[in-house]
C-alpha cells in the first residue's frame, strides 16, 4: 500500500463567506431607510421643543384629503371606530395629527374636531423641524 504525500487541509476558507455576509449587509444599509414605514405628506416647517415620543395612534391628511389611521385608509366614520377600540387609554395615550401643509385649514379642523369628540385628551400636531436649516435664524 502506498501512503499519499498529500495532506488533506482541514482549514476552511471563509473569504466567500464574509464577501457574501458584507454585500449583504451593504444592501440592507441601504435599503432600511426605504422600508419605514407611514404615509408620504408634506409637514409644515416649525420651530419645536424637543420631541418625547410616546407610543399612540398616529393620523395623517394627504394633500387630496384622504385620511389614514396609522397606515390604513378610512373615512370620518371610521376614523372614530377606530379611536373608540382605544377609549380606554384616551386620558394617558396622545394622539399624532400630521397634516400635509397643503390642505385646507377647515378640512384640518374638522379632523381634529373628530379626535376631540372622542375624548382623547392630547393632540400633538406633528412638524418637520429638519426643514427648517438655518435659514430662519
């Protein structure tokens, strides 16, 4: 019997293995800005005080007046269905009111007037203070 001069190498080489890993996570650095989630408006630009940011219901106006609860499209009618699953938690739970700065003043109100109706205690209307730069300071 003739013993073979060859070693068998018992290393594993794992240069694929990490190429693969880092493409990988390049392309999910890239892509998770793209995948949170919410409805796409235009906020008005504000000065605000810094923002404490508790869990709650967040409602948002586009600029052709359709309203969604969270990321769901509803009516007036079932913007209330919705808060009265939440009555319970309407004294500790605020509710976020973003409205695209393109609608109507009335329109706003009266979404907000629903909000009122059902109790819910704190309203915050929701800015974008990174638009504001430094241009009007």
């Amino acid at each position: 019997m003739k013993r073979s001069t060859y070693r068998s190498l018992a290393e594993i080489n794992i240069t694929s293995l990490v190429d693969v890993t880092l493409c990988l996570l390049i392309i999910f650095m890239l892509t998770a800005p793209y995948i949170q989630g919410g409805v796409e408006v235009d906020l008005p630009q504000a000065e605000t005080n810094d923002v404490i940011v508790r869990e709650g219901p967040i409602i948002t106006v586009t600029t052709n007046r359709q309203i969604f609860y969270d990321e769901d499209p509803v009516s007036s009618a079932e913007l209330e269905q919705r808060l009265v699953d939440r009555l319970d938690e309407r004294e500790t739970v605020p509710v976020y009111l973003r409205i695209d700065e393109e609608v109507p003043y009335g329109f706003a109100l009266q979404v907000m007037a629903v909000v009122e109706r059902m109790g819910f205690e704190h309203l915050s209307l929701v800015a974008d203070p990174d638009q504001l730069g430094g241009a009007s300071r």
